[in-house]
C-alpha cells in the first residue's frame, strides 16, 4: 500500500476530516475494518495500517539500550496512538490531543508518504514546498539514479 498525492483540507468544529478518496478507497480495500493508527511521528499526525504499528513495536524492540533521543521518540509515538475508524466517506476523527501536538487547526495539508500518510498544517506545508534540498550525494551514496 502506497499513499501518494495531497490534498488541502479544512477540519470541522470537532477535528473531523475527509480523507483524499484515493487513500480512503486503498484503507477501506487493504485493512481490516476499515481501521488506522494515528499517532504523532517527526511532529505530525501520522495515519498506519494497525498492522504497520505491530511491526513498529517489534522494531522498536530490538533495541535494547535506547538513548534518550530515542526514548523520546517511542514516547511520543505511543503516547500519539489512537485507533481511528474510516468512514464510508473517507471521514476521520482526529482526537483532541493529536490536533494539539500536530498543530492541526482548521486548514491541513493531508499527504502521502509511501507506506503512510501524513496530516501536516497548511503553513507547515506551504513552507516545506519553500525549502531547497540538495540530496544528489545521498542518491549518489546509495546508487540510486532517478528515473527523471
């Protein structure tokens, strides 16, 4: 299952959303009860499959001595976790305290990142597509060559 493409969103008055229809038909046709995870991941709201989160948690198992950075990290995601019905529509609730730690308000940017979509705030996004990156020495390292 990949996510790929966004889409600009206004949450209602209670944290409600409506999915891109292309994600909402890849959850409703490749998971279980139409069920994700959120949880908060590199400061967003992150969606997964539950059986992506049960993988996560054997990873994060194998480490046995986590430094703190790390520990952090497993804090935040577990704190984060929320399993969420997908409605027939593509609707999502988005609990209180995700909204909080995400920095959700109104206007969102709902993107797909592969494996997983994220849910980031319009102006976080707007300013993400500002950024100038130069990866040609990472893709060069890992001997990847874009196909473009």
């Amino acid at each position: 299952m990949k996510f790929r493409g966004h889409a600009h969103r206004s949450l209602d008055d209670k944290g409600r959303l409506i999915l891109p229809p292309d994600f909402r038909d890849l959850i409703r046709a490749e998971v279980s009860d139409a069920v994700i995870v959120l949880t908060i991941y590199d400061k967003h709201v992150i969606g997964i499959t539950p059986e992506q989160w049960t993988r996560l948690e054997g990873e994060l198992e194998k480490v046995k001595s986590p430094s703190r950075g790390l520990q952090n990290t497993i804090r935040i995601l577990y704190s984060g976790y929320t399993e969420i019905l997908v409605g027939k529509q593509g609707r999502i609730a988005i609990p209180a305290h995700l909204r909080k730690s995400g920095k959700l308000e109104k206007d969102v940017v709902v993107m797909g990142a592969g494996r997983r979509f994220e849910i980031w705030p319009s102006d976080s996004f707007e300013r993400l597509l500002e950024e100038d990156y130069d990866v040609s020495g990472e893709l060069a390292e890992n001997n990847v060559t874009l196909p473009f």
